[in-house]
C-alpha cells in the first residue's frame, strides 16, 4: 500500500469522493460565501469514525520518499510483519465499545501497510470475515490503499465478495516514477508492471473499475503538473489525488530545493485541470480546496482536517495519531497506547490533538485558511511545535489564490458583493503571489 499516502489521505473512495468520513458534500445550498475561517474541523464532540489498520508491515516496495522505511522512523521493524488474530478480535470489540459510547451507525476500516495484498487471500479472507462478524456497527465499511503490484483476478473477487473499495498508488509514467517507486526485490522500476496489471484487470469486465476509486500521486515536481494531468486522463484514470511528500522544516522532504517547484507543479496541474472542463478528471485536492473557498467543509488531513476522527492501529496493537507524525519524533513516534488496555480514541486525549492541530497565528489569519487548513499538520512541525504555517505554505496560498479568482472571475457581481471579503488584494490575486 502506500503510506505517504496513508489512511488519512488514503481510503480510496476518499479520492473520488468529497473528503474523509464521506461528510463534505461538497458546494450545497447550505454552503456560506467565501469565507475567511477555517471550515476544516468537525463539531465540538468529533469522535474517531475510522480505523488505519496497518495489516501488514513490510512492503514489496521501497519507495524513496516512503515514510514508514526511509524518512527516519524505524518503529516497522520491531512489529510483528502481519497482524495476529488477537488483535483484530480485540479491534472488533474496542469498535464496538467505541460505536455504542458514541452511537455511532457507521465505522470505516482502512487497510493498510506496507503493502496489505502482502497477507496474502486465505489471511485477508479470514481477517474480513472476522471483522464483519464480530463487529456491530450497522455500516462497516473497508477501503484499502494498495501499490497494486499483487492484484490479480482472484483479488479482485475477493475483495468484491467483502465489498472493499481500494486505491493505487501510482506516480505517473514509468520513466519519472520509476526513479523513486522501486522494487524491493531487485531495485527495479515497478510502474509498467503495474500499468500492465490495472489494463488486464480491467479487460476482464467491469468489476475493478466498480472497486477502484482512483489513484493517489505522490508530486514530483520534475515534471509539470499540467502534462501529468493529461498523463492520467490519457490512461484512462478519472479520479486522482496528488499528495505533497511528507516533510517538515526539521525534517524536509526528500530532494528539498525549496517550495517553488511545488507551487509551479500544483497551478499547471490546475490549470490544465480547469481547461478541461467537462472532461476533467476528479482531482480531490482541486475539488475539496474549492469547496472550502466556499463555504463546504474540508475533512481531509492533507488539508487541515481534523485529526480526531481517525486513529491508526499498527500490527501489534499499538494505537496512534496519524502515523505521518513519525516523522516528527519525539512522543509521536512513541508507542505508548494499545488496544489491550486502551480505548480506541485515547490518543485523542493523550497527544492533545484538539490543542496541537490547531493552525497557528498566521493562518488563523490567512484569507486562505478555508481551503488550505493550515496543511497536514505533519507539514507544520518545525522541530517544536506544529503552530506554524505548512512547509508548503506557499504553494497552496498561490493555488488557493488562484482558485478565488477563477471564483471572483466567474460568479455574479451582486453574489460577490453579498459575500464575506475575502481580504485578498486584486493584484495578489492576478499573480497568485505569496504574501
Ligand atoms: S508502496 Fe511505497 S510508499 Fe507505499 S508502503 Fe510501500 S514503500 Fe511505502
Ligand atoms: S499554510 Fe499558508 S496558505 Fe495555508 S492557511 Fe496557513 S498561511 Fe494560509
């Protein structure tokens, strides 16, 4: 699977559909102008809805920018490579426990890794059937975030049979991703093979494409944003995300020049995106960071949501926040929380999450805040604390800025003059510049 795509930003339907927990609808009647507010977190009493449950450890990958292996947590090896029976019974009751407390109808499971085919059927298909018969919750809903390189047939039925909705990781073409997307085994390129597979699969009948919601994309500002947007269209793949590499101002992403590549990568993409119009693909970060300029609510991580709606459940129990926070060190990368003798929503309490997600003093007043969030709190962390702006502040205020024009360029006068201000100055927003 992938992780720098992680559970948060993972759940494949996540990528086709409106945000994390299914809750943002996107721009509805009972959307607000363009505001300058955060609208990212849940109400008061947000409780975890969501479970990444690292299923397996090891991956058959060895991505470079991968968080788990090579952005300096080594916690993987020290767990057991697949999740052991005991665990998974104690999840089912620790869900149940925490969907009764909180009358919860409905609780999502997102199976990750490393790589989670790696479990192989017959313990994939033991692992489903024992969730789904020992928990209660009315709606059980599984997704998963896969490389994809094992899928075959088989799988596809069997995830079917348990209705597990997935995601790829897919970088783009062969030549840009295979630099970093490696095979484990022999150091090899990885993304042709994986080409080839998604192409049978779906010459064999509609069945992926009913599972399949699109794929996740790590940005590699080598190539331009624009022209991977007409890679993936051209490839047949109408939903897609791309995800800036996990990285912070202690700890800054792999190949860091600075932020600028990133800023040009996200308007081309977005640009090409808007040029197309009725044949644009959904692109989740385009589509939610919009819905935010007006007025809907953004759940995702990747774009300040609220962390207290999910927790991660590693193979040996151990429960924490986001596990992209590992990379932040200190107690986030500790293991100090199980779900032997803790409920599944400690870490809420243990880590503060309701104090530390909290944007800092200039995003607070960022006419941006409603679409970026602040950035994924991991982005945030400057060796400290996480008040600060994200490592990739601004790219996405110039992104952000540029989506406010395209609004103010295309909704009615006596609309615009009826909306919150959004305190940006007509010459930031024809250049798109940073403050
Ligand atoms: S596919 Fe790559 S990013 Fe995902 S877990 Fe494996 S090595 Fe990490
Ligand atoms: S990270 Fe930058 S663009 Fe985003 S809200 Fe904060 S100041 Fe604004």
């Amino acid at each position: 699977m992938d992780t720098q795509r992680a559970g948060r930003e993972a759940g494949n339907a996540r990528v086709a559909a409106g945000g994390e927990g299914d809750e943002c609808r996107g721009v509805t009647d009972a959307c607000v102008p363009i505001v300058n507010a955060c609208n990212h977190r849940a109400p008061a009493d947000a409780v975890v809805n969501q479970v990444i449950l690292k299923i397996v450890q090891r991956c058959n990958l060895d991505c470079t920018y991968c968080y788990v292996y090579n952005r300096g947590d080594d916690s993987w090896k020290s767990r057991p490579p697949v999740i052991s029976e005991r665990v998974l019974l104690r999840l089912a009751e620790r869900i149940n426990e925490h969907c009764r407390r909180h009358q919860l109808s409905s609780f999502t499971i997102e199976l990750h890794g490393g790589e989670p085919l790696l479990i192989g059927k017959r313990k994939m298909q033991a692992l489903l059937t024992l969730l789904r018969s020992r928990i209660d919750a009315a709606h059980v809903r599984f997704t998963m975030q896969t490389n994809g390189l094992l899928l075959d047939s088989a799988w596809i039925d069997l995830l079917a049979q348990h209705q597990v909705s997935f995601g790829i990781s897919l970088d783009g073409p062969p030549a840009l991703a295979d630099r970093y997307r490696i095979q484990r085994k022999d150091r090899s390129g990885s993304t042709q093979q994986l080409l080839d597979i998604i192409a049978q699969l779906r010459s064999e009948g509609p069945l992926f494409d009913q599972l399949f919601g699109g794929c996740l994309c790590v940005v590699n500002p080598d190539i331009d944003g624009g022209e991977l947007v007409d890679w993936f269209v051209a490839q047949g793949f109408d939903a897609f995300d791309f995800l800036l590499p996990d990285g912070n101002r202690l700890n800054p992403p792999q190949g860091w020049t600075g932020v600028a590549p990133y800023r040009r990568f996200l308007l081309s993409a977005f640009e090409r995106w808007h040029a197309l119009g009725a044949r644009a693909p959904r692109i989740r970060k385009f589509e939610l960071m919009m819905s935010g300029l007006l007025g809907g609510k953004v759940f995702l991580d990747a774009l300040g949501g609220d962390l207290r709606l999910l927790c991660v459940l590693e193979s040996d129990g151990s429960i924490g926040v986001s596990d992209v926070t590992r990379i932040c060190g200190g107690e986030y990368a500790n293991d100090v929380l199980n779900i032997f003798d803790h409920a599944l929503d400690e870490h809420v309490r243990r880590y503060r999450i309701d104090e530390v997600q909290q944007v800092c003093g200039t995003c607070r007043a960022c006419p941006h805040l409603a679409s970026c969030g602040g950035g994924y709190l991991p982005h945030r962390f400057n060796g400290i604390h996480f008040a600060n702006p994200s490592i990739y502040c601004e790219a996405l205020y110039a992104l952000s800025a540029r989506m406010t024009q395209l609004l103010h360029d295309h909704l009615p006068a006596g609309m615009l003059a009826d909306m919150a201000t959004p305190a940006l100055p007509a010459s930031r927003l024809a250049s798109g510049a940073m403050r």
